[in-house]
C-alpha cells in the first residue's frame, strides 16, 4: 500500500486567524546554501544531468513542474531514509535559521520539494510549520509524485490567518508565491534571483544581513 501524507500542510498548526506578519521561505537556495537535489544525484552517479536541469530550471528555460517530474523520476531508485540524511546535513544560512527558529509561530517553508524528502530536516532544522510537494512512496522506496504544491496557493491560505505575507526566494517556481504575497523579497544569497522573480520584487538583497533588515522591519 502506498503512503502519502494527509495534505499540502504537512506541520499541523492552529487554522485560527492571527494577525500580523507571516514570512514564506523558499527552501533550497534560501534557507539552505546548497541545492538539495544535486546533492541527492551524486548518490546514484547522475550530478551532472540533475545539475543541468537544476540550471536551467532556476534560469527559467524549463518549468519547475516538468524539471521536478524528471528530476524526481531520475532520482527515485535512492532510498528516502539516504535523501532524508542527505538533507539533514545540508549546510544553511545560520542567521536565517536563527530568525525563523525566533519566530516560529509566523515562519513558514514554502517548497516545491517533497514532504517525505525534506520534512524531517525542516522539523528537525527549524521547527516551523512548512508547506511542500506530496510523495507517492510504499517503505522506504519512492514511487512518484502525488501533487506538486503550487506555492501560491500557500500564500493565499496564510492571507486569510494573517494581515500580511512576506515571501521570501530565489527562482522561477517562487514567482507564483511573488503574486500572491503582498511584498516579495528576491534573495541571492546561493544564487542570482531569475529576472522574472526580480521584477515581481519589491527588494532584491544578496547579503544575508541585508535580508534581515528587510524582514525585522517588518515584525
């Protein structure tokens, strides 16, 4: 029988309205200064071709949807307790985690990456509720994807708990979450943001002290 996860939200939290600012962080690139996915490749020997859908999908020439799937489905032979290590030792931005773990209650990972994937690290790492993709997975093997998460829809569910939303990223599958939240904060602290998430931004910051002014003056 198949496992998957009971929804999009996959960190339980009180559905009732709480005012205030709430703050969406793309994982991978953002949170984190490496891209999990390469990482994964060089466990089965594929880096190079998972690099170059990695590449261009962060410069926009292919979708996040049709790179995931593909990406997904080259990596799907590694086992998810190997992937969940993986992701457990990925190197982040300490002053980044130091905001989020400070302001749990309104922090929220918004990921297109899979919940069976990146869940346990977040939890473990953060400790903030996240919103991710949803694996299809029987044990320990992943079988596929069972919903690829649309961040803005994320965005419009935190618009109706919170007075506004802050979201925070770096690629082309960020911009969906851009349109909806009412500032965007393109951050090029591991990678140059893509142009189109620049122009839906109202800062672009490369430094991470830079990001934190940006977002402290906004509790």
């Amino acid at each position: 029988m198949s496992g998957r996860t009971p929804g999009i939200f996959t960190s339980s939290v009180k559905l009732n309205r709480v005012g205030r600012t709430a703050f969406c962080f793309d994982f991978d690139g953002t949170v984190t200064q490496q891209e999990l996915l390469p990482l994964i490749a060089r466990e089965c020997d594929i880096y190079e071709e998972i690099q170059l859908l990695t590449k261009i999908t962060l410069e926009g020439l292919i979708s996040f949807e049709s790179s995931f799937k593909l990406r997904v489905k080259l990596l799907a032979s590694v086992g998810i307790d190997v992937v969940q290590g993986i992701a457990s030792r990925v190197l982040v931005e300490p002053s980044l985690v130091d905001f989020i773990q400070q302001n749990r209650e309104r922090c929220f990972i918004v990921t297109g990456n899979l919940d069976v994937w990146v869940g346990p690290a977040i939890e473990q790492l953060l400790g903030c509720a996240f919103y991710s993709s949803r694996a299809k997975y029987e044990g320990n093997q992943l079988l596929g994807i069972d919903q690829i998460l649309n961040k803005g829809a994320a965005v419009s569910e935190l618009k109706e708990r919170f007075d506004q939303v802050i979201a925070i990223g770096d690629s082309m599958n960020d911009c969906p979450m851009f349109e909806k939240a009412d500032l965007g904060i393109a951050y090029g602290g591991t990678h140059d943001p893509v142009s189109s998430l620049v122009k839906l931004s109202d800062y672009v910051v490369y430094q991470p002290n830079a990001l934190l002014r940006v977002l402290k003056n906004h509790l």
